[in-house]
C-alpha cells in the first residue's frame, strides 16, 4: 500500500462494484452494456428506462450478486449441523431463562434425541 497498489480484495471486488455503481448512476449506456453483458445478465428495457437509477442498478445487482443465494450459502457453510452439537448445547437452547432441563416436560425432553 506505500507504493500505490491497492489490496487484492479492493482490486478485485470493490473496484468491480464501483465501476458498476459510477456507471450506472452517470447513466454511461456504453458502460453498463459492456458491464451487463461481459456478466452474461438479462435486463429488461423496463428497468434499463425507468428514470430512477437506482432501480437500474438494483436489476443488475440482483442477477450479478443475488444476496439471498449468498445469506443462504453462508449460513450452510458457517452454522454448525444441529447432529454436531453437544447435549449440553441442546440443554441450553431448549430452556429459556431460569428454567432447567429437568423442569420440561417429558415429552419435550424426549425431542432432545
């Protein structure tokens, strides 16, 4: 970073998103077609007029880097599987706040298997 060069990550994504966001709310049409195609997305002429460029934007961001496949891929990959957990992490999760284990109903201490 003394000399000048950016960090990998801003290099690669940032720079990305920022060229894409400047393009789009300059509304720079050769930009965002070279950037929409290059990603292989479908726009439709609806949102490529509407007069809010924001609505623009959240066309192409929504195809390019959808945030409901990337929540849903982070929490597969970063959330223990309930069959790893401890039986003492089960305990602490079925009881809510001073209540023990042992005061559950049986049935309800059956659901810790």
């Amino acid at each position: 970073q003394l000399k000048g060069k950016k960090p990998l990550f801003v290099q690669l994504v940032l720079d990305n998103i920022w060229s894409l966001y400047e393009a789009v709310m300059k509304r720079d049409k050769e930009k965002i077609e070279k950037i929409v195609t290059s990603l292989g997305l479908k726009i439709g002429a609806r949102e490529s007029r509407h007069a809010d460029p924001k609505v623009h934007l959240n066309a192409i961001c929504s195809q390019w880097l959808p945030i409901s496949d990337a929540v849903l891929s982070m929490v597969c990959n970063k959330i223990p599987s309930p069959l790893d957990i401890t039986a003492e992490r089960v305990e602490k999760l079925m009881c809510v706040g001073a209540r023990t284990f042992d005061s559950l109903p049986p049935e309800t201490q059956e659901l810790k298997n």
